[in-house]
C-alpha cells in the first residue's frame, strides 16, 4: 500500500490547464479527497494524520489552479475553487467520494458540496473552517496570525507562523505543533513551498468575496441547509483564524443533515495535527459507520 510519502505525482489536463495530484492509501473503497488550506500544497500535510486515513480508504489530494506543480490561475472564489475539484472528478470517472475541507480548503468544501451532482459527496468533513457570510457568523478583527501566515517566506518565519497562527500557547500545544512542522518537512523530497506571497493574494481575494454580504448569493451560508449527507465539524477550542464559535453555528445551521461536532482542547486552527491520531480515528469511524445514512440518526 502506498503512503503520503510513497505516493507518487499524477498529472491530468481539464479544460487545457494540467493539475498535479496523488492517489494513495487502499485501491479498493469511497475515496477520500481532501482539500488543503491557505497557501498549502500537496506537500504541506502532516503524514501522521493522513497516513492512518490512507490506511483504510483510498485518498486523493490536489494541487488547485495556480497551486504547487499544477498550471493555471488561482479562482477568487471559492466556488471556483470548488469547480475545480468537481471537473476533477468527473474526468478521475469517480462516481461518489467523502470530502475533506482544512481552513479555506473547509470553504471550498462547502462549495464543492453544495454544487457537485447529487450523490456525489456522500458524507463532508469540515475542519477548522467557516461558512460565507451570514447572521452570527464571527469573523477575528486581529489579523495579525493570518498576516504572519500571509507573509511567511523563509522556514524560520512559517514556523513562527505556524506556531502562533495554528497552536495555543501551552507548552503542550507548542510542542505538537513544532512536532508535525517537522514531520511536514521531512515527508517527502523535492517538495514544494507554500503558494507565493504574489500568488495568495488571490487565495485571500477568496477569502474577501465569501465573507462579503453583498455577495451572499454566491456563498454557503444561505444554502446550508441543502447539505443533507452527514456531516462532521471539527476545530480547536480556541481558533485564532477562524474563530471557534463558527463551528458552532455550522453545526446549528444542520437541522436537516445527521451532523456531529467535535472540539478539541487547549488547540486551535492546527487540532488536526496536535490531535493526530485521535482525529484520524475519529474521521474513520465516522466514515465508516453505516447507521449515519439514516434520517433519525442525527447526534
């Protein structure tokens, strides 16, 4: 079986444009496809999650437009950050999936979700994210962790950034998240950097639009309500850039859908990763278990 660090690059042209992509873990089963955060490539997860997921189900990542080894412009929409998973998979011929959203990349999910064909998306992860904008949706007024994430360039400032914008400031946090830097950096040869300073400018441009009332047509937080697959919802207790109390709302938002919520403590934006293996655990059972697809099983 191949791992995150085994699996080798893919590449596939959709609408003249070429994306990079990995396929790993089981050959047989529901894949899994997982969408990455602001300014992170395919080359920026933590195998320690991922690997125990990979274990169980095949798993799919991808470098976006614009993004890593993939050719193209980054959309300035999360739809369109969404269009170009589902073209994806309508070429890759996959008839139903499970979808996995980190950060921005939970953004898109919403997206992808909301707009794939019915039956595509069987059941929806959404770690750390935020809906579009909406009554009791919190938005942070401190930018600072997300600037220092912005503007990160050599190892010792995304490190800084990592530290501060993903961890709480215990000694315990901080450990887990220098911990999972490291194994991030030491996965996978001739990896690549985060998406350029220039270049995510156009990632935050994505950000601006989904959070602007004028464009909530456009957005998730109106049409929550069509998510009818189960759902799970995950964060830190104390979420420095996508605050916390959103994770909350979302799940509120799910009167129609078998959803879950899950919150981790002393963590924040990176519970994924200082929560490695309990969160991994956590996403198998939930996929993995069949009394989710019945309407009265809402928890």
């Amino acid at each position: 079986m191949t791992t995150y660090e085994t699996a080798a690059d893919q590449y596939i042209t959709i609408n003249n444009t070429k994306y990079a992509y990995r396929r790993f873990g089981r050959s047989e089963g529901i894949p899994l496809f997982l969408h990455m955060h602001f300014r992170g490539t395919m080359d920026h997860w933590d195998p320690t999650f991922i690997n125990p997921l990979a274990a169980r189900r095949p798993v799919i990542i991808l470098d976006s437009a614009g993004v890593g080894r993939s050719e193209g412009e980054i959309p300035t929409t999360f739809a369109g950050w969404a269009q170009v998973v589902i073209d994806l998979l309508g070429v890759l011929g996959l008839k139903q999936i499970d979808l996995f959203g980190f950060s921005m990349g939970g953004c898109a999910a919403q997206m992808i979700a909301l707009n794939a064909p019915p039956g595509l998306i069987r059941r929806l992860i959404l770690a750390g994210t935020i809906t579009s904008a909406g009554e009791g949706v919190i938005r942070r007024t401190d930018l600072s962790p997300y600037n220092q994430l912005r503007l990160a360039k050599t190892r010792k400032e995304q490190l800084a950034a990592f530290l501060y914008s993903f961890f709480s400031p215990s000694d315990t946090s901080q450990a887990a998240g220098k911990a999972s830097f490291e194994r991030i950096y030491s996965a996978r040869s001739n990896r690549t950097d985060y998406v350029e300073v220039e270049s995510a400018k156009r990632q935050g441009m994505c950000s601006l639009n989904f959070q602007n009332p004028e464009k909530a047509d456009e957005g998730s937080y109106n049409r929550f309500h069509e998510l009818k697959m189960p759902v799970l919802i995950a964060n830190g207790d104390d979420d420095l850039l996508l605050p916390t109390p959103n994770s909350y709302l979302m799940f509120q938002k799910l009167a129609k859908a078998n959803a879950q919520l899950h919150l981790y403590p002393d963590s924040g934006h990176g519970f994924l990763y200082q929560y490695a293996a309990q969160f991994s655990k956590l996403i198998n059972d939930f996929l993995d278990d069949p009394h989710l697809d019945r309407p009265e099983s809402r928890l």
